[in-house]
C-alpha cells in the first residue's frame, strides 16, 4: 500500500478528466495468437529459448523488461534471431485502449485482455512520486460491500503477462515509477503463482522494497508470502477490527478471522522485518466509532503497522444491508482519526486519490470488454 501524504487534489469534477487519444489496437490479431514472452521469468525464457545461449536469453529479458514491444528493437541480437523469434512469439498480449488522466497526478489505463477490460492507475503523491497499481484479476470475487470490483464478481484471473503488461503501458507515459503496488482489480493472493510469476520479473528492475502486495486478508496467501517470499511489503485490507462488522462487511472474514490474520502477519513480519500497513475504508456512520479505534489498537498490538485511512469513494449502487453507502464527514473523520492517534497508532489520512479518473480505491470496475462509445479513446 503507497503511503500517500493525504493531500486534497482538485479532483471532483467531470471536466477536469482528460481523456486522451490511444491510437485504436491490438485487438489481438495473429501475432497476439503466438506465446507472449512478457511476464515470463529469465528462468523459464533461458528454457524457452533454449539452445539459444544464456546470455541471448538474458539479452531478451532486459528489453522486455525495458518495455520494448518489438522484437525489432533489440539491436544486440542479429537480425536472423530477431526474425525468427516474431515468426514464434509476441511482446503484447494486451492492447491499451483509453487512458484518462486528471491533470493533477492521477491517471487510469484502460487495458484489453482476453474477455474484458482491467484498469491499472497511477497516482503521484505530493513529493511528485508515482505509484503504479496493477490489476491481477478480472473482476473480483470476494464481495467487499464497499467496493466497485467486487459488484463485477469475478471473470478470471489474469496470468503473468497481463499483469506485467500493465507496468509496460504505464510506464511508457510515466517511465519515473517509484513504487508498485498489487491493489487494482481482483484479490492477489488468490492468483499467486501469476501474481509470484510477474513479481519475479518486476522485481528485477524495482526493489521488492517498493512493491507492495493488498489483500482482503487471506490468511494461507499470507503464510505462503511469510514462508516461501518473496519479500514484497504487505497491506492487509482491515476495514475495522471488529469481527462482527467485518464479517458483514467482507464477507471472506468468515474464513479468515482476525486472530488466525494477526498469527500468520506477525509470522510474515518476524519474517521479512516489513512493516505493514493496514488499510481502512472509513465509511460514514460504520466504522469510525470509539469502539472501531480500541479494536483496531488491540488488533495492532504487537505488529509494527502503519494504518491507511482511505474515506469511502463513492460509487453508485453500493449498500450496506439496504442503506446506501456515503462518505464519512470532517467532523467523523477527524475524531477517529485522534482516537487512533491517542492509541500511538501511526495513521495516514489519504484523500481522494484518483477521484477525477474513477481511479480511486474501490473505484474499479470495467462493466464488460466493451467501452462505452463516448469515452472510448
Ligand atoms: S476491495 Fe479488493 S478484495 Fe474486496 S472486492 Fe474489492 S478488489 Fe476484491
């Protein structure tokens, strides 16, 4: 989870987004039919590429890993070898068709995969670095109240190319990324060994330090992340720390409760000496009261955590148990997050990140693998 300074952005109205034109592609064609080797591991290309020697294999994984789309550009390999591997393989399985950008940090990308649309988003905190956050499944299947990918269910997930892709797209307008984090579309740790597959390959040109991986709170992932790596930070989607609400809440809560999830973190931070962050959706009238500041301090005891307070992004449609969600107010706001504080819980209040581009935590969603005429880039 990025750890952004909470400063407001001029982000609320519909005439501050600026959608800009992608020249219309990749519907996949024959070449996105061949073997993608993006998101494949320098381990599994050596294999691939085999009897090219290692180091042609590690001359492909660096300018794959660039961001190159075309075999073309990889002027240290000759010529014939260039050919030959677009006659068997691609670069793109993916076609980027819109991207929309607020004009004050914030930008959301609009990807096509096979059978859908994910959206990756970048957001630019006040010191100016930029955080990618990556999608890792098509829709979502954990069913968060408060969340619009949860709405979608869940297609499928995406495998290593189509999540690495995400950074290459991203990074082709912002090649300054700073951090990457797993919190976009779908719950990571039920897509693993993609999500192991890609991080395998982004961790070699970002510090596993400054990735970061979300989740709703599943416990086996995370013992699978303390025991096997890789060492990536964690956030842990909390919402409250009071059992009851949360089960109501978020419905995987039933099957991980908080005293199994607080085990398996302190095993994951004896491990890897990471802080955590948890992170709080703050919906109005909820889960800001006395009682969700004294469990969510009991629930942190022990754990050096650092906890996100997210206010609620709005997204129509969204209810809890028949009352329609809103925003918590300043006056909410500011009481909880004292009460925090006066437990010596270090919080950071981050506002409306990504609001101008439906960016925002919770905010995810494509409908279905058509976009909407007008706003199609
Ligand atoms: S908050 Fe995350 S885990 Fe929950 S429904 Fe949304 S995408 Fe899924």
């Amino acid at each position: 989870m990025p750890r952004f300074d909470g400063g407001m952005h001029p982000l609320t109205a519909q005439s501050a987004y600026a959608a800009l034109s992608i020249p219309r592609a990749p519907t996949p064609g024959p070449a996105a039919q061949k073997p993608s080797l993006s998101g494949v591991p320098l381990r599994e290309l050596e294999s691939i590429l085999a009897p090219l020697p290692r180091y042609r294999a590690v001359q492909v994984f660096s300018w794959i890993n660039s961001g190159v789309d075309s075999f073309e550009a990889m002027n240290n390999l000759p010529l014939e070898q260039r050919r030959e591997l677009d006659g068997r393989f691609c670069l793109r399985k993916t076609a980027l068709t819109q991207k929309l950008e607020d004009g004050a940090g914030a930008a959301k990308l609009r990807i096509g995969v096979p059978g859908g649309i994910v959206e990756a988003v970048v957001l630019t905190d006040g010191a100016g670095r930029r955080t990618a956050c990556l999608s890792t499944q098509l829709g979502c299947a954990m069913g968060c109240v408060f969340c619009k990918t949860g709405l979608m269910g869940l297609t499928r997930n995406l495998d290593s190319a189509e999540i690495t892709e995400q950074f290459y797209h991203i990074r082709k307008f912002y090649p300054d990324i700073a951090n990457i984090v797993f919190m976009g579309m779908g719950e990571p740790l039920l897509n693993l060994q993609e999500l192991r597959r890609s991080l395998d390959v982004l961790c070699r040109t970002m510090s596993p330090r400054r990735v970061t991986v979300s989740t709703c709170g599943l416990v086996d992932g995370i013992e699978s992340l303390a025991v096997e790596g890789p060492a990536v930070r964690l956030a842990v989607s909390i919402t409250t720390a009071r059992e009851e609400l949360r089960r109501r809440l978020m419905p995987v809560s039933a099957a991980n409760p908080l005293p199994r999830l607080k085990d398996v973190l302190l095993r994951h931070q004896r491990r890897w000496r990471r802080r955590i962050t948890l992170e709080a959706v703050l919906l109005g009238g909820i889960n800001l009261g006395g009682d969700d500041a004294s469990a969510m301090a009991a629930f942190a005891e022990g754990l050096d955590v650092v906890v996100n307070l997210i206010p609620w992004n709005p997204v129509d449609g969204l209810h809890f148990e028949g009352v329609p969600l809103r925003e918590p107010s300043a006056a909410e706001l500011d009481r909880f997050c004292a009460a925090l504080e006066g437990f010596g819980l270090k919080t950071i209040l981050r506002r409306e990140k990504g609001r101008g581009v439906c960016g925002a935590c919770g905010q995810l969603g494509a409908a279905s693998g058509k976009l909407p005429e007008a706003a199609s880039g």
